[in-house]
C-alpha cells in the first residue's frame, strides 16, 4: 500500500480534522497580523479541498468508502462511529468545499474593516466542518451534533454586525428555530435507537420494519430538515438570517441549508429506501404519498418566494426569498423523483434536482457576492437608495446579469440545464406542476430585472458620483462563480457524467449503501 | 400502567415547553420553553437506557456479583444525553446572549414590538 492509498484511506477523519483544528488555532495565528490569518485560512481550506478532492476522485472509481472511529471488530458492538462517504455525499462535499473556497476569497477584502475578525474565521472554519460532518456521516447522532454545530456557527455568524438590532433578532429567530428543530431530531434518533438498537444509518436501514414508530420518526425527520433547508411553512427564518448576515459568510451558511437538503434526501431514499414501496391505507404506496407531499410543499414554496421577492424592497432580503422558491425546485425534483420512483424520468428528475443543488448555490451565491459589493461601496440596503452604479461598476454590473440570467434559468446559464431537466421531468407527471414552474421561473426573472434597473441603471445619485469598483479580492470571487456559472452552463453533461449521475445513482441504489456497512465488515 | 409514567412526563414537558415557545411573548420564557423541551429529550433518552435494578455502566468499578452485560443500564444512550446536555448549554448561552443584547438594542423583550424585519 503506497502513501496515497493510506491519505485516501485516512481522508474522511482528516476532512474534518483539519478545519476543525484549524478553527481553533485560528485566534493563535491572528496574533501575529492580519496578513497571515487570511493566508492561514486559505491554507486551512485548500488542505481540505485537496482531500475532498482525492476523496471524490476514489469515490466516484470505486464506490462507497468506511472509515470507523473507535472499534474495528464487533465484540465491543456500538462503541465506534462511521463515517461513510458515498458519491451522494462527496457531491455535497465539493459543493460546501467551492462555496467556502468562494466565500473566503470574497472575505478578504469584504471584512477588512471589521474588528473580531479573529473570531469570523474561527466561526466560519466551524461551520465548514459542521457542514462537511453532516454531509460525511454514516451515524445519525453524529449527523445531530454536526447539525447543532452548524446552528451555533451561523447564529454566531448571522448576528455577527452585532450592532445592527436586526441582526440580532434574524439570528434570535434562527436559533430558536434550529433549537427546537434539532430536540426533535433528537427525539427521532432516540426513537430509533429504542426501537433498533442501532444508530448507524445503513444497519437502522437494514432492519427498519415501518411500524407506527417509524411513520412517526419519518415525519419528523423529514419536517424538521426540510425547515433548516427552507421549505414554505417554516421558511420565515431564511430570508431573514440570509438578509442580515454579512454577506461574505451567506454562501457557507447557504452550504449549511443544502446539508439539510441534504439530510431530508438520505433520510428517504437511504434510511427508509426499504420500506419506500410499502403500501399504506388506500393501496396508495408510501413513495407516492411522500413524494406528492414533498411536491406540494415545494410548489408553495416557489410561489412564495418568487411573490415575496416581487414585493421586498431590500436588496438581501429579496434575495433571500429567491433563495427560497430555489429550495422549491430542488425539493420539486427529489419529490417527482421519489413520487414516480422507478421510471425513467423519475431518474431524470433526480439527476436534475442534484444538478440544481449545484446551480443554486452557485447562483443565489453569486447574487449575494454582488449585493455585498453594492452594500460595501453604498452602505445601503433598500433599493429606493441606490440607483446608476453601472457607471462606476462595470464589472460588478456585468456579473449581476450573469447571476440574474442564470437564477431564472435563462440559456446559455447553468440554471437552465438544471430546470431544464426539472421541467422535462416533472412534466410527465404532471403538466400543471411543470408550468407553475416555468411560470414562476419568469416570474422571478421579471423581479430581478427590476433590481438591475433600480440598482444599476437610472439616474446617477449625487451621494455615489465617486464610488469605485469593489476591491479586487470581492471581483476575483464573482468572477470564479460566474466562470463556473457559464462553464456548468455550456458544457452540462460533463457535470451530470461526472458529478451528477453517481451521486442519483448512489441515492437509488441504497442496498449499496446499507451493503458496505453491514456486509464489508 | 406504571412503566409508562416516564414516557406520559416526556410528551407532558416537550407540550409545556412548545407552549411556552409558541404563545408567550417574553424572549426568556421563550428560552425556558426550548430548555424544557431540551430536559424532555434528555429524559426521554435516559428513560430508553434503563434496566430495572441495574447499576451504573462503569466497567472497571462493577460491584461484586453483576451479570455483564445485563445488570447495568446502557451506556449509549447516557453518553448521548451527556453529549446533548453539553450542546444544550452552549445553545443556552448563545440564546441568552442574544437576549440580552436585544434587549439593549430595543428596550424590551416583548416580541411584539421586536419586528424591525417585518416588511
């Protein structure tokens, strides 16, 4: 076994180790200057990219990897933790990694001036580990500490401009929220571990029998990780948090919510994905009913989101609830995905769901980094205060239009490949579902062509005649997401082959999953 | 009848505390509601690790004449409950810190008049 074998074998354990000691020595290293600590925190990231990297690359060759914590052999049963990476998982994985990357970047310049910048990085180094746990974890309470981590991460990052009330009441609103939504996970967990004796996603998965308990577990799960991802009834704390946190953090935040997303996935295709086909009463099969009520709850969520982006006046804010109708397309692919579940274009559906995770946080992500900017040369929110900054910021202006076009799904942009396949697919199940979608995928083109307008077109304001382009470090990250935008956008199949397909493929074959563990011990 | 006392206490202290989370108006008892729904959990996974009659699940001070395994109570679920009770209380304090610059920041702790983001 040569050295790559043993860093590939070791990598899931050094995913998190290295961020997580990272954050920690992150107040120790800001003692020495500020220049240091920006570069510390790249080093930090580009170590663990690197093993997300070799990771993926051994993944998607060789399918599903373990790595144990604690015993390796089944005399001491339960003392010991999984992680275990799939193509699904290591998807997720790259994602948090290119939005951290991003947002690190983009918080060179962006926080320069704030102060307790030593305790930003911590935070956000946390967070990244939280998210990368969450995503990694083949152990379901370990899938809870990560996922409280994260609650207190990003409150501590959404309140960060402590001295704006606002702040301060958005993460109030999102701890609650998160408190409460992670006591019930909580619950679940122990419903489970009374009833299986187990907390290792793929043995509870191995012997799950779907009693009364188990509808009761699923419900929650499900409710509770579709709130922290920002489906409608419980999406009031999303464009509040996403709005009033500094921008430069929203995107890792934003990998946060996606991890949800992520749960809610491999709780129904994974942890229930023997019982999907089980009939309930009126012989109606348990994937249609959970796929036509995740449906339902993700068509609401698209007409909120896009109706209340119509009407909101503040610039992150707006954005906000755009990211909520996006969280509305993905859970529209994974329901169609799991309500026809076994025919072709339920595959397709999938692949363009998993495909949109990718373009959406690239997209909302890249309307965020431009709002930013506006707010960092303005320092105003409110889109009746700002008007004419295309003069002044041309390439700023430039990566707006990219980000508008490519969030409402215009060609050549990647977020037309993705709801293109969402449309095709959800239209052969049923045409309504697919013309509210396009529908309000116009919709929100309409609203964000009026941002561009106010924003930066109309007459020049005599307060912002000497405005200059943002910094340098904010355009280098819009412009590595726009780039991926347009190269997601020209060329989609080299992602779905690569990227997309494992992963769905991944969620389909759950004996794989449950295989690994229980039989390649 | 009496073996489910504890489990009728779980469901009671996770109702008190969504109530006091849902209709009161005060930020602190918002927070001892998310706390006594917290206690509940924590109960309800100690409950689940019980044995009757069984001793502590130390393994290196076992008292003379216990059965291993069967005459101690599971160790997983307590050291889940430590684990949660360690994250309760940093949410805690994050909660309460939050609280209380809010309340410098707006003078009250009524939520009622906490809705500066309401648009």
């Amino acid at each position: 076994m040569n050295n790559i074998d043993v860093l590939i074998e070791q990598s899931p354990a050094l995913i998190i180790a290295i961020p997580l000691l990272g954050a920690f020595l992150m107040p120790l290293v800001s003692r020495i200057n500020s220049t240091v600590r920006n570069i510390f925190g790249l080093l930090v990231l580009c170590l663990t990219g690197f093993f997300v990297g070799m990771l993926a690359s051994d993944v998607l060759a060789n399918g599903p990897r373990l790595y144990i914590f604690g015993a390796k052999d089944l005399a001491v049963p339960m003392v010991r933790i999984l992680f275990e990476v799939d193509s699904m998982s290591i998807f997720m994985a790259l994602i948090t990694m290119v939005l951290a990357f991003i947002a690190m970047i983009y918080s060179w310049s962006f926080m320069k001036d704030h102060d307790g910048l030593d305790k930003y990085y911590t935070l956000v180094l946390l967070l990244i580990t939280s998210t990368l746990g969450m995503e990694l974890t083949g152990d379901i309470f370990n899938f809870f500490v990560f996922l409280e981590i994260s609650c207190i991460a990003s409150c501590a990052l959404i309140a960060f401009w402590i001295s704006e009330g606002e702040a301060l009441e958005a993460a109030f609103k999102y701890i609650v929220v998160s408190a409460i939504g992670a006591l019930f996970v909580l619950f679940a967990i122990g419903m489970l571990y009374a009833q299986y004796n187990a907390l290792n996603i793929a043995t509870l998965a191995n012997v799950l029998k779907y009693t009364f308990l188990d509808k009761i577990i699923l419900v929650l799960l499900v409710v509770v990780l579709g709130m922290k991802a920002g489906l409608v009834p419980m999406h009031m704390w999303l464009p509040d948090s996403y709005g009033r946190a500094p921008p430069s953090v929203t995107l890792i935040i934003m990998g946060a919510t996606l991890a949800s997303f992520y749960g809610v996935v491999r709780v129904i295709f994974t942890l229930y994905g023997n019982v999907l086909s089980t009939t309930m009463r009126f012989s109606i099969p348990l994937n249609v009913l959970v796929g036509w009520i995740l449906i339902t709850l993700a068509i609401i969520s698209i007409i909120v989101g896009v109706a209340m982006a119509l009407i909101q006046s503040d610039l992150m804010r707006l954005i906000g609830f755009s990211a909520v109708a996006e969280v509305g397309y993905m859970f529209l692919a994974i329901g169609a995905g799991i309500a026809a579940l076994g025919t072709p274009y339920a595959t397709t559906a999938l692949h363009g769901g998993i495909l949109h995770l990718l373009n959406d946080a690239l997209d909302i992500g890249l309307l965020f980094l431009v709002a930013g900017a506006v707010y960092y040369v303005t320092k105003k929110r409110s889109l009746d205060d700002i008007s004419g900054l295309a003069r002044n910021m041309k390439y700023t202006t430039v990566f707006f239009i990219i980000g508008l076009l490519a969030v409402a799904g215009m060609p050549p942009l990647n977020g037309f490949a993705s709801k293109f396949l969402i449309y095709e697919s959800v239209y052969q199940l049923n045409p309504i579902l697919s013309i509210v979608a396009i529908l309000c995928s116009i919709l929100m083109l309409a609203v964000f062509v009026k941002v561009f307008y106010a924003v930066f077109m109309g007459p020049e304001l005599p307060a912002f005649k000497n405005v200059t382009e943002a910094p340098k470090s904010m355009l280098l990250a819009m412009g590595l997401v726009a780039a991926l935008a347009i190269f997601i956008g020209l060329f989609p199949n080299l992602v779905i082959d690569a990227l997309v397909k494992p992963a769905a493929d991944a969620l389909l074959n759950h004996a794989q999953y449950i295989g690994t563990v229980v039989g390649g011990i | 009848m009496i073996e489910y006392i504890p489990f009728i206490a779980v469901v009671t202290m996770i109702f008190i505390g969504l109530y006091a989370v849902l209709f009161r108006r005060n930020l602190i008892k918002i927070v001892i509601g998310i706390t006594i729904i917290e206690s509940g959990v924590n109960l309800f996974l100690i409950i689940l690790g019980y044995r009757e009659g069984g001793v502590a699940p130390i393994f290196t001070s076992l008292p003379a004449g216990t059965t291993y395994p069967a005459g101690m109570v599971l160790p997983v679920p307590q050291a889940l409950t430590l684990t949660s009770i360690v994250i309760g209380v940093a949410v805690l304090a994050l909660m309460l810190s939050l609280v209380m610059h809010i309340y410098r920041k707006y003078g009250t702790l009524d939520v009622r008049k906490i809705r500066r983001l309401k648009e």
